[in-house]
C-alpha cells in the first residue's frame, strides 16, 4: 500500500447557506485545489446523506464535477448517513494507496436547512430501523436520550457534566470562524439559574436542548495525494496514517449491553493499530459529539480514558483546550455545527489544520498526531482516523 | 394482532427484529424461520420522554422506552406510563402507533403492569 497525504483542505461556514448543494460542495473544493495548487484531480468522491430526500437532487457527483468544471474526471458519491464523510475519506484512500489513482477530491455537503427541524430530525430518523424504530417516532435525539439514562445510572454522569461538554465547546467555537455557534454559554444560564429551564428546555429527557448540536448546512474537502505528488507540494506533510470502520447491530436495542458503543471502540483500534500508535499518543481529537454525552462515551471507548472515567477526566479539564488532550477544538459538532453528510470531512480538516499549526487561537500547541470520530446511525455505523505530521 | 420473533429452524435462536440471516448459527438458506408471538410482560430498561415528537405525531410528549420482555428479547416501543422508571414491570398491547393519511401502523405500548 502507498502512502497517501492531506495536500488541500477546503471548508464553508456551517450556518444557514443561501446557495445550492452542488456549490456548498464546489465551494471548499475550490478552497482546497487553491491551497494545493491542484488543477486536475484523478476522481471525486462526494460525501451526502440527504440530497434525494431533503433536496430533491440525486446524482449529485455530477452536478459537483461539473460545477467545478473537472470533466471527464471520475465521480462517486457516498452516503452512509453521518457518517458519510469518513467513509467517503476511507474510499478516497484506498484509491490512492491502492495505485490506481495518484491525486482524489473528497468533498462533503449538506443543506439540511432547506426544511425545517422537524422535518431535518425525521430525515436522519429515517436510519433508525424502519419496523422496530422508525414507526413507534424514535429520533436520534430519543436514542441519545435512553443511551444517557443509562450511562447516568451507571457510571454517576450528570446533567452538570454534559453541560461542562457544551460550555467547552461553545468556547472553542469562539475561536472558530466557520462554527455555527458564536455563542458563549454559561453553566449557570442553562442548568442552575431560575430562567434555565427556559434556556434550556429538555428536548429528549434527560437531554436537553444545549445538549444537541445544532440542523446546519455546510461543506468541506480535502485533497489527498501519492507521496510523489504530495513531495512537491510546498505544505506541510500530514499523512492520513490510520483508518478504521465498524458496525453494529441496527436496532441499539440489540445490543448486548447498550451502554457500550462496540463499533467506536472497533473502528477505533482498527485505526491505531494501522497507524502504529496508542491512544495516549494523540495530541489532539475531534470526536463525534451530536449529542454531548456521546464525547463523553467515545472519549472511553476509544481508548484515551478509562470505562466510565471520561466525565472525570472532563471535570479535570484534560479535554479542554489547554488540557493534556483537547477534544473538539473546532467546537465539535456541539457547535461548529453538524452538516450530517460534511460532518467527517469537517473533523479532518480541523485536524489537518491543527497539525499544519494554522488554527490561530484555538491552536493546540506541538499537535502532531490527530484523530478523528465519525458516528454513523446510532453507533451502528463508524469511521475512525489518524493523521501524523511527518516533517 | 400480535409482535412477532423469528425462530431459527436450524438452531432455535429467536430474534427479533426480523433478520434474514441467524445471528447465532448464521446457517440459513432462505426464510428458515417460525414467526413466534411476543410475551407481554418484561421490564423497562430504559426510556425517554421526547418533547419534539416527529411532525406527523399530534402529541405534545412522546415517551420512548426499551422493554426487556420476560424471554430476554428486547423491543423499543411507545410508553403509556405517566411517571416511568428504570426497571419498572411492564405490559405490552399491540396499538397504532404511528397514523399516516390512510395508513395505520401497529406496534407495542406499554403500560404499568
């Protein structure tokens, strides 16, 4: 297998985009081919959940070469529900290692915002089981709901620590000028002063609304090369070292002991072992936190903290951006924002960015190994990387 | 109406839901399983109270739970229970559980046993 390298990256705010979908895609991959200095790619491959059903536009890999103007070359587009992007990344590899193509364009978007919550909250529903979820109204906000009672009642979270979550991630997002939230939040605003019950509604008990990331449009690319190519290019080297995937049962009510997330910790390890490395190697992570008690979770389950201890090491501030491990520097999905189908590819340019020492105030200092969490379905479905800096 | 399992004919394991493949002895050819009915009574595992049910829903809160019947198998249903606990006893009935235009569909409720 050969060596593939991140040479351009590409974003678009996540917020409300006034453009169309083939354009939230164009634009970072335009981004990208300017931060490389590519011109020609060997094949596109376009990272989407809801074009058909949100959009009303199938075949999008089309209408995205073609609106770039990059014809004749190759195009696919990938859908694995949010966990689209990674996975679209995973394909984007393995053509490169693989030697049949030496440059491949990944690029993510969504345009969720086109219909209203509701109607985005039931179009991800729709990846819920059709007979023993969908019908009954289970949403991945109520999966996240029932997932949380149970880790409160096992491992002692509380409402308190998945608020610490929100509050962190509110703050990296300050710093983060393509986030969704500007928004600083308080502890005290949305759990323990008279009006946070107003502030903070629950939306799936014991969830509540600060909880969830936000409905978010929004695009992102990376550009990955051959060794060959990446040589001359004058950026810094960032070799995509480690992927890892794994599933799980469809219904989460199959699952032996639904406090665990099996497909986290498979995908997880799959992608350490590729890239030779342990987990108390990594510098920095962006972890997969559409619900906050899930960057709690996956923080566990993929190895930097021990079962049942990532809301102690939260508590310590380890996490945070000056901690020993920063988790979600961008603001995580909690509130950079979640375009379901951008969702992995965003995760990776943020760590690329970090690991290029690009990433201004929200810099982690001396990051050279990264990591990354893409959680499709709930947990049934999820892509892990690892990124090094090699110069 | 009942809730049905899937019995593998070659090994017995019961699954639910449907799968075309057996998770235990994974030895299936085609359609190789008895539908067998559901018990009633389980437990609660755990539940939510969803207070932005899907827009076709006409409620104000929807409760959500997982519910381990008396025979292990587990089933995600709707919850009629004002104030539910984890690992409360339960019963299930087989109700509408979803009502688009001209389409019903069924599914398991459960109430305080």
């Amino acid at each position: 297998m050969r060596n593939v390298y991140v040479v351009g990256i590409g974003i678009t705010s996540f917020t409300r985009l006034e453009y169309p979908l083939a354009e939230i895609a164009a634009y970072p991959a335009m981004m990208a081919m300017k931060d490389s200095g590519i011109s020609k790619i060997d094949h596109l491959y376009v990272a989407n959940m809801g074009a058909g059903r949100i959009n009303q536009q199938t075949g999008l890999a089309s209408a995205v070469i073609d609106t770039l103007s990059l014809t004749p070359a190759g195009a696919t587009a990938i859908e694995n529900g949010p966990a689209s992007g990674a996975s679209a990344i995973i394909q984007g590899f393995q053509a490169v290692a693989s030697g049949m193509h030496d440059v491949v364009m990944v690029t993510g978007a969504e345009r969720m915002r086109e219909v209203n919550n509701l109607e985005a909250t039931d179009f991800v529903a729709t990846l819920t089981h059709p007979l023993a979820e969908y019908i009954y109204g289970v949403t991945l906000p109520s999966l996240a709901g029932m997932f949380t009672r149970l880790i409160m009642e096992k491992h002692g979270v509380t409402s308190r620590h998945l608020a610490m979550v929100a509050v962190k991630n509110h703050a990296n997002a300050m710093h983060n000028f393509f986030a969704h939230l500007h928004q600083p939040i308080t502890i005290e605003a949305i759990l323990d002063s008279p009006e946070a019950s107003t502030n903070n509604p629950f939306v799936a008990e014991p969830l509540r609304f600060f909880d969830m990331c936000p409905v978010s449009d929004g695009g992102a690319c990376l550009i990955l090369a051959s060794e060959d190519v990446a040589k001359k290019i004058n950026r810094p080297k960032i070799r995509l070292a480690g992927l890892g995937q794994a599933t799980d049962t469809h219904a989460v009510q199959e699952r032996k002991d639904p406090t665990e997330l099996l497909a986290v910790r498979g995908a997880a390890a799959k992608a350490f072992e590729m890239a030779q490395i342990k987990p108390s190697q990594v510098n920095v992570a962006e972890l997969h936190d559409a619900f906050t008690i899930l960057e709690i979770v996956e923080s566990e389950e993929v190895g930097f903290f021990k079962k049942g201890e990532g809301h102690k090491a939260l508590e310590r501030g380890d996490t945070s951006l000056t901690g020993k491990l920063p988790i979600n520097p961008s603001g995580g999905l909690k509130a950079k924002g979640h375009p379901v189908g951008a969702t992995g590819i965003g995760q990776a340019h943020e760590i690329v960015t970090q690991l290029r020492g690009e990433a201004e105030k929200r810099q982690v200092k001396n990051a050279k190994i990264g990591f990354t969490c893409n959680f499709g379905g709930f947990g049934n479905n999820v892509c892990c990387l690892v990124f090094k800096r090699e110069d | 109406m009942e809730l049905y399992g899937y019995k593998c004919k070659k090994c017995g394991h019961l699954h639910y839901p449907y799968r075309m493949v057996c998770k235990n002895c994974c030895k299936n050819e085609h359609n190789e399983f008895d539908p067998v009915p559901l018990p009633r009574k389980g437990k609660l595992l755990t539940f939510t109270i969803l207070h932005n049910p899907p827009s076709d829903y006409e409620v104000v809160t929807l409760g959500l739970g997982i519910v381990e019947l008396d025979n292990g198998i587990r089933v995600t249903g709707q919850l009629r229970i004002p104030n539910p606990k984890i690992g409360m006893k339960v019963r299930g009935e087989i109700d509408v559980v979803h009502a688009a235009e001209y389409d019903k569909q069924y599914g398991m409720v459960f109430f305080k046993a």
